[in-house]
C-alpha cells in the first residue's frame, strides 16, 4: 500500500520519467514506462511492515536542479520532506556553502541486511554492483565523511520545505 497522495504519486512519475529520458539510449514510451512503474513499485517497501532503515544524504544542488516541471519538483521536494518524517527514514542535505566534500566522486549506496554481505552501488554509465570488502569500506568511510558535513535532519527537512516552496511552488 502506497501512502503517498495521487499529485505526488504523478509528481514522482513526471521526475523519474524525465530522469531517465536524460539517461537511456532507449526512450521508447514502453522503455521509459516500464522503468518508471519498476521504480515506483520499488517504493512500496517503505510501507511494509518492517520496513528498511534508509538513511539519505543529498547535496543542496539536487534542490535546486529543474527535473521535469517546476510543479513536479515541489511536490517530488514535499514527498521527500513527507517521508522524512518516518522514524525509519533520515534525509539530510549537504548545504552547498561547505564545498567540496567526499560524496563528490559520485552516487553510490550501501546495502546491508542480516546474514547478506554488505553491497555497494556505484552509479555511472551502468550501475556497478560489488560485495568487495575494501570497496564497500571505502564507501562507508565516504559516507560517514559526507553524514558528518550535512545539515541535522530536521534542518534538512526544513530546507527541502524551503527550497520546494521559494524555488518551485507554481
């Protein structure tokens, strides 16, 4: 069961949709919309009844970057403040008056569950997959760096409130 409301629903399919036209060699409507509905089926899982722990660290830049329509960035922006709230949810921005920091060298997440080796996803021309322990440790350490330059969550969330409503509230 989803939670979210049907706008945001549309707003998250608008985002992803012109996400992935700006990645794919293949835009085909079939293409597109069947990574669209996998990404949006994937959401789901943060309804269960156990849910995952997700902790998320985002650069301010991403808040400010036009994806889709101005509409569909504030309420993607208003979905993601939204889920925040969750117990089992942390998002936190990196204001960009920090600078550089290590989470620059590019998107990656880490994986891990009882009994699973921990997995690192590298993003890139294809998304890589690796249980290598020094890879993974190495991409803990990084994100442990970036964690440690951004904003405490309930700032973070007002800053995504923030952004979503100066910058792209039609």
């Amino acid at each position: 069961m989803v939670t979210y409301t049907d706008t945001r629903s549309s707003a998250n399919r608008r985002v992803a949709r012109a996400l992935f036209l700006a990645a794919q060699t293949d835009t085909s409507d079939d293409a597109i919309g069947a990574l669209v509905a996998a990404r949006l089926e994937r959401q789901v899982i943060l309804d269960q009844v156990k849910p995952p722990d997700v902790v998320a660290v985002l650069d301010q830049a991403v808040l400010h970057r036009l994806v889709g329509s101005p509409q569909a960035m504030h309420d993607a922006l208003a979905h993601v403040a939204e889920l925040s709230q969750r117990p089992y949810i942390v998002v936190q921005v990196v204001p960009a008056g920090n600078g550089a920091n290590a989470g620059l060298a590019g998107a990656f997440d880490i994986a891990a569950a009882d009994g699973i080796a921990e997995t690192l996803r590298m993003e890139g021309v294809e998304d890589q997959t690796t249980e290598k322990r020094s890879l993974v440790r190495k991409a803990a350490v990084a994100f442990d760096r970036v964690r440690g330059d951004a904003l405490p969550r309930d700032a973070s969330r007002d800053l995504i409130l923030k952004v979503a409503d100066e910058r792209w509230k039609p």
